[in-house]
C-alpha cells in the first residue's frame, strides 16, 4: 500500500486537527487518512491521544481547530439528527469489550439491530446466529459473558461491532489483557471481517505484533503529534528514535522514565533549585 493522499478514496480524513482538555493539549495539528477497505492502525503509549482520535471521528468530541470529515460530511457541523445517522454507519469495539453483563451473547448482538432498525424477529434472530457464526460462537448464544473466557467475550463484542455491516469498524485496544492465542484469533478476525464487509477499519493499540501483522499502514503519535507513519514493514525498519523505542520495546529513548519535573536531589533539599 502507498502512503495515503488525498488522491486516494478515503472514508475518513483527518485535517490540521487540534483538541485539548481545557489548557491541557491533546493532539496538535494531526493529519490522517483512512483508504476504504483498509485497516489502518493508530499506536502510541499510554496518553498519546489514540483514543481520543476516535471519540473525534466518532462524535464525541469536537476539534478547538480542524477538522473530521467522515464520508464526506465534516462530523463537527452535523445536527444531532445527521450525528446519529453517520453512527449507525459505524461499528465501535470498545476497551475490554465493554458487553452487558446482564445479557445473553445473542441480546448483546442484537442489541444494535434492536436500537437501529425495526426488523422482524425471526430476521433479527438470523442476522444475530450468522454474526455470531462468524466469530465462533453461534453455540454461545444462550450464555452470559461471565460464562465465557475473555477471548470469548472479546469475540462477542466484535460480533456486536459488526451487526449493522458498518462502512466504518473503530477497535480501542483490542488485545488488551487477551492471552497469546486469543489476540491471534482476535487479530485474524479484524483482518478477516474487514476484507469481508469492505469495510474500513481503524485500530488502535500498543500491541506491535499483532497490530503489525494486520494492518496495511501505521501512524505512531506521541505527545499529540504523528511523529512516524509508514506501512508495517517500513515500521519495524525504522531508523526515527521513537519509532525504535516502541517497536522493540526498549527501555532507554525518547520517552522518558520519569515523569517530568524537578530533580530528587531538589526535593531532597540537596540541591536548590535555579
């Protein structure tokens, strides 16, 4: 895949984005592509404002500056009425799988086509079998999610995800807290469901391995900024000290140990502060 550009098909658009949480900043100046058809995956550590790239597209929150352009509407300047309509395009794994405990797996999937569409149960209730058929656990239907494993749950809420065959499939960290054979199973069925549907997926994690695996093109933030993109190969090959740092995991590098402040020695009243 070539770097994206604005001479390519693109679901969703990202432009001289800028958003804050009163004085603190969170993403400055960003810019991303998402090609339809694609899986394009958004790392960084912990606070580089990955997750807040998808409340954004989503709807959630509004840029101070910039804009998000989701098929061609700029999401910020939507009504309620259009906000709810470019929604229902949309499919949204969020953290830790985020299911009702209350309900069995088969009224977890349902519950969008219940909440979107007035469809009849007997049709209802085939469209939830084969969701859950694609992901393994048609059997399961009847169960809660405390009777099934973690990877399991994960999987149910993909199948939730999926229910309205949404343009737009958002993950938030969906290897999080997943032994190794449930992330590769979780990993296959994001690549597998994208290609599929002919969806558009938009990952984001801190997992490399899984995420490098696939993913067709990577932006890395950090500190609210894209300081590398590239496509997976590109990536591991990096030269960019951030880049190095995050892909082998090593200790030393752009982001610090510490959090930034003042030194022991000052605090232990060793050493006066300048």
């Amino acid at each position: 895949m070539q770097q994206p550009n604005s001479l390519v098909s693109n679901l969703v658009e990202i432009r001289d984005l800028h958003f804050a949480y009163g004085e603190r900043p969170i993403l400055s100046g960003v810019r991303m592509d998402f090609p339809r058809g694609k899986v394009i995956a958004v790392m960084g550590g912990s606070g580089s404002g990955k997750t807040t790239v998808l409340r954004l597209v989503g709807g959630q929150l509004t840029p101070q500056s910039g804009a998000v352009t989701v098929d061609g509407a700029v999401v910020h300047e939507l009504s309620q009425q259009g906000l709810f309509a470019m929604r229902r395009k949309m499919g949204m794994l969020f953290q830790h799988g985020a299911l009702f405990t209350d309900l069995t797996v088969f009224e977890n999937v349902a519950f969008p086509l219940r909440e979107h569409t007035d469809l009849p149960e007997d049709l209802l209730r085939d469209l939830v079998l084969l969701k859950l058929e694609a992901v393994g656990l048609r059997n399961a239907a009847q169960l809660k999610p405390a009777e099934v494993s973690g990877g399991m749950a994960r999987r149910v809420a993909v199948a939730r995800a999926i229910a309205l065959d949404p343009q737009l499939i958002m993950y938030d960290e969906p290897f999080a807290g997943l032994d190794p054979i449930s992330m590769g199973v979780t990993a296959n069925l994001i690549r597998q469901l994208n290609d599929v549907l002919g969806s558009t997926s938009i990952l984001v994690s801190h997992d490399v391995n899984e995420s490098f695996l696939i993913a067709d093109y990577v932006y890395f933030l950090s500190s609210g900024k894209i300081v590398a993109e590239g496509t997976p190969a590109e990536m591991r090959v990096s030269a960019d000290p951030y880049v190095k740092q995050f892909v082998h995991a090593e200790a030393d590098g752009p982001v610090p140990f510490h959090y930034p402040g003042k030194s022991l020695a000052i605090d232990l009243g060793l050493e006066r502060q300048s």
